[in-house]
C-alpha cells in the first residue's frame, strides 16, 4: 500500500516563521538527498499528525507530493513538542532505486502464547529492542521483522542474529554485534513467592524438631520420686563359730 505525503515548499524560514506556521496548524519540514537542492516544506498539522500514528509510516518508501510532482521518500526524523500532541518538525529523505537504503524496522514478536518458557515453565518473555536496523534496497523494504518465540525456554534468550531476514534484506550491524532481542525468565514476584515458601516450610521443620512428640511429656513435667536407698547387707557368719554359734571347744569342756 502506497503511503502519499501531501507538501508544499516553503518560502520563509526562521525561528519567528516557524513558531507563527505551527500556530497556523502547519508543521515546518525539509526534504534533503539524491543529487537536487535541499527543499523546505510546510505540511497539515492534522493530517501529518494521524499519519505518523501509523507504525507504516515510519519505515516504508512514501510518495510525497511535493507541490504536485511526486518523489519517493523515507521519513528521516520527527520532533514532537514535549507535553503537546503536536508535530514541531518532520524531515524526509530522497532516495534511488539503485542505492541501498538504511533504517529501521519495527519487530513482531509471535507465537510466545507456544513457548515452553510460558506454556510449561510460568516465564516471561521481555522484549529488549522493538525494532533493529537493516540496509536494503528500497524495493526489498519490509514493513516489519517476525521474531518467532515458539521455541524460547526460561534463561535463554533470542538474538538479532537469529533472525530470519526477508530476502535483500542484511542487518546493519558492525563487528561482532550481537544484541539481545528477547529472553525469557521466571517472573520476579514468582520468585519471591518461592523464596518465601521454602523459608516458611524451613521453619516449621525446625519447630516441629524442637517440639516433643505427641503423647509424650515433656522432661520437666514428670514428677521426681525420691528413691529408697538399698538396705546394708547382713555380716556374713564366722566359719569357725558357724552352726549354733558354739564353737568345738566347748562342747568338749561340757563332757568332761
């Protein structure tokens, strides 16, 4: 679908200029590249306005019409004012078919609903980047790339590397870069819930060690009951003045 941008140049410029196009409910422009002059616009308030709420519009080839003469641009920059919904100033960039162009693309993450990371371990996928940067030519354009998230599981994450590009299609990256797109992780609350649990459970473990069994009294309740002392045992009898307690002699002294 073609996006049409509907400009006209713009013959005054400064600072005072400005300020009294924006209160006329015009947003101040430029359009610069290719091999012409750069060219100052004015555009619709409004209608710039609803456009740029389109996330097609941010990375697609758009046809400005350009005081009717029509030309294929990228949308290079947007200022906003800072508390107002109100476009300050919107640049555009010519480009060739036959030249690569370099931009950003927004990301669409699917199928994380199917992950083991969600469906059988309770994570939760953060998205790191919402778009990432590519070079293309401005025919092979795509207006987003997929991040599929099927396969994601908890402590692991996916890369830009990873990604399937669309034919034409090369990531903008230098070196070794390789940054983090998504990651998948269990929940903060969800481990503070575990924590808590295993501390309770521990506990209860060491009072159920501590505390008597059931039916059993404590030490301290059983009373104390004073013990007899073993009584002495009785002398043991003198061989010699054993049976009868009389000894030999005597009985011989009775005879006589």
């Amino acid at each position: 679908m073609t996006i049409e941008v509907v400009a006209q140049t713009r013959t005054v410029q400064g600072r005072g200029a400005s300020r009294r196009l924006r209160h006329a409910g015009k947003v101040p422009g430029i359009l610069y590249g290719g091999k012409s002059e750069p060219v100052n616009l004015e555009l619709d308030q409004n209608a710039l306005f609803h456009q740029l709420r389109d996330e097609k519009f941010h990375a697609s080839i758009l046809t400005l019409a350009l005081d009717g003469a029509k030309q294929q641009v990228l949308l290079r920059a947007v200022n906003m004012h800072p508390w107002k919904a109100e476009v300050q100033h919107i640049d555009f960039q010519r480009i060739a078919a036959d030249q690569k162009i370099h931009i950003k693309v927004p990301l669409h993450f699917v199928n994380a609903e199917k992950s083991p990371a969600v469906k059988e371990q309770g994570g939760l996928i953060t998205h790191v980047f919402n778009d990432i940067e590519i070079r293309c030519l401005p025919a092979d354009l795509p207006e987003f790339v997929q991040v599929d998230l099927s396969n994601i599981s908890i402590g692991h994450s996916i890369h830009v590397r990873d990604l399937t590009l669309p034919n034409g299609v090369e990531l903008a990256l230098g070196g070794n870069e390789n940054p983090t797109v998504a990651s998948a992780q269990i929940p903060k609350e969800a481990i503070a819930e575990e924590e808590a649990a295993a501390a309770a459970a521990a506990a209860v473990g060491v009072e159920g060690a501590a505390a008597p069994a059931e039916g059993v009294p404590a030490a301290a309740d059983v009373p104390t009951v004073k013990q007899k002392a073993p009584e002495a045992a009785a002398p043991a009898a003198d061989d010699k003045g054993g049976k009868g307690g009389k000894s030999d002699k005597g009985d011989k002294g009775d005879k006589k």
